[in-house]
C-alpha cells in the first residue's frame, strides 16, 4: 500500500476543521456543496510533547487530512485535548469552541487535574463528583469535588489528620473561582460505597490560598447551610484548597465543593 493515498471525497455542509497553519476555520456559504480532494498520509498531532490520537464523540479515531496545501485537524478532538468545550448548532451550521455565552464559565475547578494532594492520614480520600450528592435540604449537586475525611482521635479544627490539602495549577489564566461548599447526606457516586453519610453535627472549614496566602476562609459550613463564595483569582498560578472539618466524633466527614465555575 502507498503511503500516500488520495482519496476523492464530496464534503456536504460545512466543513468542519481547523487549519493547522493559520487556526482559520473556513466557511462554505449556504447548502452548497463542494467537490475536493483529500489526501491522507498518517499525519500526526503532537500537542506539548505528547502524540495526541484524535477521535470523534464515539470514540472513533479521526485522521487529518490535507486539501490544496492546507492540513485540517478534527476541531472537537484537539479543542477537548486543549480543555476547550466543543459544540454543534446545527440550526445555524455553527461550531461553537469554548463557551457559547459569554456569561457562562469557561470551565470548572473539577475540570483541572490537580498538581498535589496532600494528607497525612492514608483513608482520606478525593472524588470528582461523578454522579450526585445531595444534602440535608434536599438539595442535589451533580458536578465538583468530594473529599472524604477520616480519623481516630478526637480532633480539632486544622489537626492534619482531619484535613486535606490539593494544589491547582491556574497559571494566571482565571479571574473569578464562584461556588458552594456543601456538606452532603447522601452520596451517589462512582467508586465510591457509601450513600449516607453520617454526622448531622459535622461542621466543615474550607481554606483557600492564592500562591501561598490565605485569601477566603468559609467556616463552619453545615450540612443545613449551603456556602456560596466569590474569590477573586487575579493573577493566581497556583490555588490551594484545604478542607477540615469540626468534631470530636469518630467517623468519616464528608465536604464538597460544587458548582466551582472559573471565569477568565
């Protein structure tokens, strides 16, 4: 077999890439449709230093391709691998990259792979919230971050067997992290066992830093009483997230945080 195979296709609708040159997406206007020829020749993404494999929302691998000099790249694969939101507007023959509305978040804090989770006690433990938890009020949450915290003494508000720490690298790119902490009473989430979760009396304490400095602090959040913060991010390359939580019972303490939308 050659290793370049050219191949002769007809393109109905818009044509949907990105131009790997010049990051231009072309128009063609109308319904029309036009004839072109593709050449494939096993092209290849390397996205900072890593071979990226692009596939389609099933699954399916997608190869670049190159008409008249130009290469075209599957605009959904390389955009999600960048941590861009992709949609399709067939209406309006649109592709939206990022976000739609302007008002929206540009992503979330549970979207971020964090840099460093620390805890000195082995069973605390850390979810993404892949499923729902729900509190005391009834109230459902379906997106953000579990932290499961545990221990065997009598503790105290920032004794390190009964906090958590995780960093998030931001790089200066956010302005605004909005969102609840909530201590749930249910939990529906994948990996984990538990669905109730024990301690009505549980207070929790929620410590955020900005490259080092303590800027937010939301104490004593119950499971009756919601928290909903603003932080101001400006500038921020490294976040800092310490969980804890107040009580002399011995069981596990379960805290969230949801909803945490990062605006740019």
């Amino acid at each position: 077999m050659q290793k370049t195979q050219k191949l002769r296709y007809i393109l109905f609708g818009a044509l949907i890439s990105l131009f790997l040159s010049t990051a231009v997406v072309p128009a063609l206007a109308g319904s029309t449709s036009k004839q072109l020829m593709a050449y494939y020749n096993n092209i290849k993404i390397v996205l900072d230093g890593a071979v990226l494999t692009p596939k389609d929302g099933s699954g399916k691998v997608v190869e670049p391709f190159t008409v008249d000099g130009t290469t075209y790249l599957p605009v959904r694969a390389l955009c999600e691998a960048i941590g861009k939101d992709v949609t399709w507007d067939a209406a309006t023959q649109t592709v939206y990259v990022g976000k739609e509305d302007q008002t929206k978040p540009d992503t979330y804090l549970d979207r971020i792979q964090y840099n460093d989770y620390k805890t000195a006690w082995p069973t605390n433990t850390y979810y993404k919230i892949n499923g729902t938890i729900t509190d005391l009020t009834n109230t459902t949450y379906s997106n953000g971050i579990l932290f499961s915290i545990e221990t065997y003494d009598a503790v105290k508000d920032d004794n390190d067997k009964a906090s958590t720490i995780v960093d998030y690298p931001l790089n200066g790119q956010y302005k605004t992290l909005n969102g609840k902490v909530v201590v749930p009473t249910a939990t529906n989430i994948a990996g984990l066992k538990e669905t109730s979760c024990n301690g009505a009396d549980i207070a929790a304490n929620v410590y955020f830093y900005a490259d080092g400095r303590l800027i937010y602090t939301a104490k004593n959040v119950t499971p009756t009483m919601p928290f909903t913060y603003s932080l101001d991010l400006t500038g921020v390359n490294m976040l800092t997230v310490k969980m804890s939580w107040n009580n002399n019972s011995l069981y596990t303490a379960y805290i969230a945080l949801t909803d945490c939308a990062l605006y740019k």
